[in-house]
C-alpha cells in the first residue's frame, strides 16, 4: 500500500510538472489550411503566442468540384516545401507557381516549412548531485530539410506532434541526466558543456527523421528562491571578507611600500653620495692622468724637438761640411784648371815664339840662299844676258818670287785662312808653278 501511495503521488507530481512545461514551452503543431492561406497559417503563433507550425496538411476539398474531375487553375505559394500526390501517393516536389488544368487526383499533400525553428523549453526543479533543485531554460533551433527527402522523411516518418513530444522528452531528461552530475555551484559554469551535449544527442538522433539541428542553448539556470538567497548574501559575505582582505592587502602593501620607499630613498642617496664621491675620485684620477700624461707629451715633445734640433745641427753641419768640401773641390779645380790653362797658354806662346823664331831663322837662311843665288844668277844673266832675254826675265821673275818668300819669311809665320787666305795661296802656288814650268 504504501509502494502504491508513493508511485501514485510522484504521477501526480510528474503530471503537475508536465503541465507547468505545456504552458511555458513552444510547442509544435501541424495544421490543415487551402493553399492561398498557407502562409498565414504558418505565421501564426496560436492563442498564447508559443505555437509553430511546421507543416500544413493541404485542403483539397475547396479547389476541387464534383462537376469537373479537373480543377482549372491552381496556384502553389513559394515559400515552404511543396510534396505532390498522386491518388494519395508521395510523388516528390511540386514547383510553386500557376498550374493549369490539374487533375483532382494530383495536387498538394503537405507544405513544410523552410524557415529556422527555435524551440524553447524549461526543465524545473531538476535535482544536482549536493541534491539542490534548479530551472534551466534550454532553446533550440534547427530546420527541416534542407532536400525534399529529408523533408519527406520528416512528414511521413515523424511529424511535428512527434518532434514536439520527443524535443520535450529529450531535453527534459537530458538536462535532468547531466544536472543531476553536478553540484549546483557548477551548473552556471557547464552550460556550455550541457548545450553540446545536447547538441550531440538531437543530432545523432533526429537527423535520420529530416531534422537539421543548428545550435542548442542554455539561456537560463536558476536556483530556487531561498537558496538564491542565501547564496546571494554569500556572495556578498565573501565578497565583503574579499573586499576587506584587499583593504588588508593594500594597507599592508602601502605599509610595505612606504618603508621599501623610504629604505630605497636612503639607498638613492647613499648611491648618490657615493657615486658623489666615486665621481671627484674619478675626477682627481682623471685630472691626475691628464697631468701625467700632459707631463710624458711635454717631456716627450721636448726630446722631441731636442732629437729634432740635433738631426737639424747634424744636417747642416754635414751640409756645411759637404757644402765646404764641394767648394774646396771646386776651387781645387778652378786653381788647377786656371793654373793648366796658364801653363798651356804659356807653353803654346813659348812654341808660338820658337816655331816663329824657327821660322825666322829658317827664313833668313832661305832669304840668304836665295840672295846668294840671285847673285849667282845675276852674275851669270849678266854674261848671258845677250844669249837669252827669256831666262832674264825668267830669272827676274824669279828674283821677284824669292823676295817676296823673303819678305814673307822675315815677317815670321802667317796663319792664312778663310777665302781670301786660300785666294792668296792659290795666287801664289799658281804663280810658283807657271814659274817652274817656264824653267
């Protein structure tokens, strides 16, 4: 008895809960409706506003007529999934648009929608593992399609009441599944863990039935009232004690900073003062190092310029030396040249004087063989004066000759040159031999 009070009361509770779903969750319908107001038909939302239509079952009776088995014009709307019949049979897509003339037999059977479905749910009092109840509101969104079978696979295999019943029951129990391994601080910080696992078993599931799952979220988790509460004000306790903690830190860390600044300000000016001092160290070093070292250049510029001037003294000394032997030489040789030219000027007058003092007594022994000849001659062209007038004359001519080469010889030895020097020379050989040739 007691087994079947308690399984009675959870039915009853599960009732309880399954009718607080109904009238907060979407809910998904199919509906019948003529062709011309399909369209409307699939915009409405119902009376609560929480109605989706996903397929219209397609009213035949207002196009048809009993009269006539054709219907004369028919027009297909463009918007959702057309699926044509033959005599009640499946026979694939219907093109929207005009059709003309179409047998009552053929027509529209069902219009699916293309649009994308959003579909929420609420999963309440759904228990943790610490054994804490929370809501959780889940949306959904997917289509049907996207190619005519699927969509056909979707009408004659499932229907919207069926994917509006499994979408409720999946998610509830989903939801349920996965809450129920957690503790309820960690349910706000799994939702995207619970939406792609949801994620997963729609699709796994639905897809062989034409339903194309897009996304799954979770847009709400709330806990119950009191326990909201309560962690409410936890929160704001720790977030007081956190608050005060930080408070703590910052004094502490103020108190902290102050003595490391004043610590580093000390440290500051004992670096300054002893980089102060570091630096006139380094000056006086420095000051001391550029005296040494102007010191070493002057010392070092004067032996410079000692060892310069000494080169300089050597230099000119040898220039000197060689300037004074270069002269000595010089006037060596002017003495010894003035003295030769003197010398041979002297030797060739003496030899002038001998040659011409040669010549003169050469001369005068010639003028006086010539005179003693003369006389001999003259003595004898007297005694033959009468025999030969020719070699009178002759003889005289002669005479001439010789006193001339006389008078020239007592004169002394004639240089003759030039044209008129030759002139008189050929003049007198020329003279000389006609006077021979008269002989």
């Amino acid at each position: 008895f007691y087994l079947k009070k308690k399984k009675k009361n959870r039915c009853l509770s599960m009732a309880l809960r399954m009718n607080e779903l109904e009238s907060t969750r979407t809910r998904l319908v199919q509906r019948r409706s003529t062709l011309a107001k399909a369209n409307a038909v699939f915009t409405d939302t119902g009376p609560d506003g929480r109605e989706v239509c996903l397929v219209v079952v397609a009213d035949q009776s207002a196009t048809s007529c009993c009269c006539c088995p054709c219907v004369c014009m028919t027009s297909v709307p463009s918007g959702p999934y057309i699926l044509r019949q033959e005599f009640g049979a499946y026979r694939g897509e219907m093109s929207p648009g005009m059709h003309l003339c179409l047998p009552s037999w053929k027509g529209v059977s069902y219009m699916v929608t293309k649009q994308l479905i959003t579909f929420n749910a609420l999963s309440q009092n759904c228990p943790t593992r610490d054994n804490v109840y929370v809501n959780i509101n889940i949306s959904v969104n997917f289509r049907i399609g996207p190619d005519i079978e699927r969509v056909s696979s979707f009408v004659f295999q499932m229907g919207a009441e069926k994917l509006d019943a499994y979408l409720a029951l999946t998610l509830e129990e989903g939801m349920r599944t996965l809450v129920y391994g957690v503790n309820h601080d960690k349910v706000n910080d799994l939702r995207s863990e619970f939406a792609a696992e949801m994620l997963r078993t729609l699709t796994s599931k639905a897809s062989r039935f034409g339903v194309t799952i897009i996304n799954v979220k979770v847009t709400d988790v709330s806990l119950p009232k009191d326990l909201q509460d309560r962690l409410e004000k936890t929160t704001a306790f720790r977030t007081k004690i956190t608050e005060e903690q930080k408070n703590h830190e910052h004094a502490l860390y103020q108190l902290t900073n102050s003595s490391e600044q004043q610590f580093a300000e000390i440290e500051q000016s004992f670096k300054i003062k002893n980089a102060q001092l570091s630096a006139q160290a380094e000056r006086y070093e420095i000051e001391m190092d550029e005296k040494i070292a102007a010191a070493i250049s002057d010392r070092t510029v004067q032996l410079e310029k000692a060892r310069g001037a000494k080169q300089v003294a050597l230099v000119n000394a040898k220039g000197e030396i060689a300037v004074a032997e270069y002269e000595g030489r010089a006037a060596k040789q002017d003495t010894v040249e003035s003295m030769r030219i003197r010398c041979d000027s002297s030797v060739r007058s003496e030899q002038v004087n001998a040659t011409n003092q040669t010549a003169a007594a050469a001369a005068e022994k010639d003028s006086a063989n010539l005179l003693a000849q003369a006389r001999i001659t003259e003595a004898q062209a007297e005694g033959l004066v009468a025999e030969q007038s020719q070699t009178k004359i002759l003889f005289e001519d002669r005479m001439v000759l010789a006193q001339l080469d006389a008078q020239v010889a007592e004169r002394g030895r004639k240089i003759l040159g030039g044209q008129d020097g030759a002139e008189i020379l050929s003049s007198l050989v020329s003279v000389r031999s006609e006077l021979m040739q008269r002989a």
